[in-house]
C-alpha cells in the first residue's frame, strides 16, 4: 500500500512539471514566427555541383514544392530532415530540404520561389539569383566532369611544392572612379583574389598626398565570394575601402600599398607516425608579399561661375527649413532650423547665411552633423539651428535662405530656396516701446520713447577776466602732444608693414597661436569624447603649424620634406622623429581607434610637448 502511495506520488509530481513546462513552452513556440527561408551559393562553377538548402522553423508542414528549375541539373533531392533543440527552457524546431545541384552552362539564372504550407499557412520562399562561372581555362578543354578535379589537383600541387606564384594570390586597388572634380567623393577598393588559403593580412595605408581620406566600415566576419578573372576562377573578399575627397585639381596618385599575407598549405614533408610520436602538423605558414598597382585619378578644378550663395558643397543635396514659433512677443526666443540632407563632402559644407530683421538679436548657430560614412560619401543631414531674439513690437518678414552647391551628377552648380517666413511680435507687458514696422538702425530704436532731454542751466564755467587761453601752456600742449603721437604712430605702422611684407615672416610668427587655437578646439571635442573631430581637428593643427612654421604649403606638406625642414631648422634628430611618428600615431588612431591602444589624451599631450619644444628650437 506503501509503495502504491508512493508511486501516485511522484506520477503528480510528474504531472505537474510537464503543466508548468508546457505553460511556459507553449507561449514561446506561440511567439515565434513563421520563417521559410533558402540558402544557396551566390556564383558556382560550371560542372561543379552544389547545395540548395529550404528550411522552415516548424514541424507541421505539407506539400512543399520546388519552383520549376530548368536551367541547372537536379542530381539528388528533396533529402528531408528534422531538427529540435531546447535552450534555456526555450524549445524550438525546424524542418530543411536539401538538393545537389549542377550548372549547365555559364549565365546568370534565377530559381523561382518553392512553395510550403506550414501550420495551415500557404508560404514562399524568396527567389535565388545564381551566376554560373565558366571553368579554368586550363580545364576548359577537358570535360565538365574532370574540370572541378584539374582544378583541385593544380591547387594540390601548389600547396605541396610550396610554391605560390603572383597568379595564385594577388591585391587590386581600384576607384570607382578616376575622373572626377575637387571635393568629388572617390570610392577606393582593396580585393583579394585567391585560389590558395589565406588565413591572414597585415599592412598599413600609405600618405596619400592631395586626399583626404576616410575608411569605410566593413562587416567583421568577411565572407569569400567566387569570382571569374582573366580566365581563372578565384575565392575573392573586399579586404578594406576608403572614401577620398580629393583638395587639389590636378594628377594625383594613389601609391602602391604593401601587404604580408599569411596561407596556410600542406606540409610536404609530414609523416603521420613520427606526427603521432613526436608531433608535428600536417600545414604550415608559408609567408607572400602582395603589392597593389598604383591607381592615377584626374582632378578637374570646380567650374568658374560660383554663386554667391555657394557653400562649398560637391555631392547631391537638399535644404528644408522649420521655424518654432510665427507669433511671439518682444524679447522672447525664436528659433529657426535649417536642415541640410544628402551625400557628399558634407563636413566642408558652411553655415547657411540668415538675413533676419536689423532689431533682431542674433546668435550663433548651433552646427549638428548626423552623417555617417557610406561609399558614395558623407552621407545623413547637416542641422544649423538660429536662436533670434525679437527687441521691438511689429510685422517682419526673415526672407528665404539660398543654398548653392555643386551637383556631381549634372556637373553644374545648383541653387536651393528655403521658404520665407513672416513673425509677428506682439507688445510685452509692461513695455512702453513705440511699434515698429519698418527696418530702422538699432541705436535709433533704442531711443523711442526716451528721446527728450533736459537743458541744465547751472552746469556752466566762466573764465575769469585777464586770463587767455592762446599761448597759453596748455594751448601749446594741445598742439605738441598729438604730433608726438602722430610722429610715433607713423613709425610703428612702418614697421609693421615692413614686418608685413614678408608674408612667410609672418605666417612663421603666427604659427603657435594658430595651433594653439586649434589645439583648444581639439581639447574641447576630447571633452566630448568626439574622438573623430578631434583627431581630424589635432591632424590639421599640426599639418597647419609646420606649413605656417616653414612655409610650406599644405598641398606640398609631406613627412620627408617636413623631416628635411625642420634638420635645416635646428630641430634635433629625435623630435624629428617623435613628430613624423605622432603624425603616424594620430593617423593610426583616427582610423582604428579600438586597435590603436592609444588614448586622446595621451595623443594630446604629445602634441602641445612636441609644439613647445620645436617652438623654441626653431629662429
């Protein structure tokens, strides 16, 4: 009786595990939605078989179907499986249909979609678009059967021999375009192309003189895609991309770029016994150096015919406006935004000019960039923000803002409008202001309502009689004293305009106050933590002060000619060197702050030390 007691009670404790699970299971498959989806190859060989994959996240399915192929082989398929997996209490399923199939001849073709009902619900799958390559040409005369064979045993041989020639693995740089205008975004591409298996690439981006330059993020994971090239079929990857905004007119290269590539091969000499007993591998790192070729663009200066409006702006634009209020009393804030969208150079484009009323108390705009990096430039929204304060009761009218840019596309300068707006600004309380309709000078508005003034009748001095002021002492001090000033006046302005003339002179002395401005700005945007402004921003102020320290333009500026300068300037060996690598390091970091391990404070640091001490070396 005891036992049968017992046995009742673990069946309800049974029991109510599997109702607590399925409560709380049940919800999750519940939640889950339906999803069919379909994985094949993007490009395939020519003869070469590969997978067509449908699955679907449940177990309640019927009449799946394939949409009618016509241009491929079907040599295996449907193979059905199941699968199910639970984690963390969530339990989820899922059913796949796999086929081998095999390109005919060598296009592009689409598998239309397959068709299921999963749970009652009729579904498609999306359609695959598939490009068939044509085979090696060293294979191409044989059949399409031994042609995937040739080419794995060519491979096989590479790797055994140890060998591995510039046509098995190689860079390409490549622009998207090679003529182009100044500030045009230029895309820049680095793509590898393999047949061996390269496992890893380590190399640095050189100077590049006349561009200014910006990488493209990329996905973490890299995925090789299959490519045919000059008769070949290589395993290809987008390796890094750069956005050049070109700052001069002329013939600009783009050196060659040195990369150390890392592959993994067979090792020749393994032998598994003496593996098993001593150890050892089966592959081993064979070490090739890969040089891209040089790429020349040529750089047509922005056409004559600016208009006055112009904003420096080379891309694709638009500009709309919004205003906070259309009716406000005296002395109260309006705010008037102005948004500028598009792609392009949009980090150069300057603040829009807003003709507000004379009695208008204006400040600064407020600049906010919402732009990011994409390969056909700087692409989002650029936001100008006017605070405006109202002084005087009337009718005004803030008339439309002109936007000009240049338009890459059509190759012609174009000029936007935003519409005008028309504020009417009601009486204060309190105010005793007389209201104002037209456009009158500020000091004038400032004197309505308070324009009478008293005549004072005891205020008046008389000289006693018997004194004279001609010839007197201070008569002549009157005389004397402003000559004086005058004679001194007009040797320092000689002086000055001696100094003046020699502009190289004065760009010199006006070097470390440049910087320091510029340094202050830096410091302000490490402040707030905007690491990219502040590396551009401390980039420019050091390239600015050894281009004003000497004199030497900025588009002429290099690390060699700036090593030279400064050897014949006195400036030792050493903060020679602590420069270029602080230029190096600032690059570095701009474009891989993550990587660099180096902070923006230790950056800036660096430079105020550096500047400081080259400023006293250098006479």
């Amino acid at each position: 009786m005891k036992n049968i007691k017992n046995i009742l009670t673990c069946c309800a404790a049974n029991l109510a595990v599997l109702i607590v699970f399925s409560l709380y299971s049940s919800p999750c498959l519940a939640d889950e939605a339906l999803n069919f989806t379909v994985q094949a190859p993007n490009a395939v060989v020519q003869g070469e078989q590969f997978r067509l994959v449908y699955t679907i996240n449940t177990q309640k399915v019927k009449d799946f179907r394939l949409g009618a192929i016509s241009d491929f082989d079907i040599l295996m398929g449907p193979s059905r499986s199941s699968q199910f997996t639970m984690i963390n209490g969530q339990k989820s399923s899922s059913i796949t249909y796999t086929y081998v199939l095999r390109g005919q001849k060598e296009g592009t073709y689409t598998i239309p979609p397959a068709s299921i009902v999963a749970e009652g619900n009729p579904m498609e799958s999306k359609s695959v678009t598939i490009k068939v390559l044509p085979p090696d040409q060293t294979s191409a005369g044989q059949g399409s059967s031994s042609s995937s064979q040739s080419q794995s045993s060519a491979k096989t041989s590479s790797a055994s021999t140890g060998k591995i020639s510039d046509s098995d693995i190689f860079l390409i740089a490549s622009a998207n375009k090679t003529k182009v205008y100044e500030q045009e975004a230029i895309l820049l591409t680095y793509k590898v192309y393999t047949t061996v298996n390269l496992t890893e690439l380590n190399g640095k981006m050189p100077d590049l003189k006349g561009f200014h330059m910006q990488e493209v993020e990329l996905p973490d994971n890299k995925e090789f895609q299959l490519e045919h090239y000059k008769g070949r079929n290589y395993k290809t990857l987008v390796w890094r991309q750069f956005v050049l905004f070109p700052q001069q007119s002329g013939t600009l290269e783009i050196p060659s770029v040195t990369y150390e590539g890392t592959i993994m091969q067979q090792n020749p000499n393994y032998d598994p016994f003496e593996a098993f007993f001593n150890g050892g591998s089966s592959y081993i790192k064979v070490q090739k150096t890969l040089r891209t070729p040089k790429v020349t663009i040529e750089v047509s200066p922005l056409p004559s015919g600016k208009p006055a409006s112009y904003s420096s702006g080379v891309g694709q634009f638009s500009i709309s406006s919004d205003i906070s209020t259309q009716e406000l009393k005296e002395n109260e804030a309006v705010t008037l935004r102005l948004i500028v969208s598009g792609t392009g150079n949009m980090k150069l484009i300057k603040t829009p000019e807003v003709n507000f009323p004379v009695d208008f108390e204006v400040y600064d705009p407020k600049v906010e960039n919402n732009f990011k990096l994409k390969t056909g430039g700087l692409s989002g929204n650029k936001v100008f923000e006017y605070l405006a304060i109202p002084r005087h009761a009337g009718e005004y009218e803030i008339p439309a803002v002109e936007f000009s840019y240049f338009d890459t596309n059509a190759k012609q300068y174009k000029t936007l409008r935003t519409s005008p707006y028309t504020l009417k600004v009601n009486r204060g309380e309190g105010s005793t202001t007389t209201i104002s309709t037209g456009y009158v000078n500020k000091e004038d508005l400032r004197m309505l309502g308070q324009d009478i003034r008293y005549i004072h009748l005891n205020d008046a001095k008389f000289q006693k009689k018997g004194e004279y002021f001609f010839g007197s002492m201070r008569y002549w001090l009157y005389y004397i004293i402003p000559l004086v000033l005058f004679l001194a006046a007009i040797i320092v302005w000689r002086k000055k305009a001696a100094e003046n003339a020699n502009i190289a002179k004065v760009k010199t002395k006006k070097a470390n106050k440049v910087a320091s401005k510029r340094l202050k700005k830096a410091k302000a945007l490490m402040s707030e933590q905007k690491d990219t402004e502040f590396y551009d921003e401390l980039l420019g102020a050091l390239w600015g002060y050894t281009s004003d320290k000497l004199s030497i333009p900025v588009s002429q500026l290099s690390k060699e000619n700036i090593s030279a300068e400064l050897s014949g300037k006195n400036v030792d060996e050493k903060t020679v060197e602590d420069f270029n690598k602080l230029l190096a390091d600032c690059e570095f970091a701009r474009y891989a702050p993550s990587v660099s391990g180096m902070t923006t404070s230790d950056i800036y640091n660096r430079a105020i030390e550096l500047i400081d001490k080259m400023e006293g070396m250098i006479h």
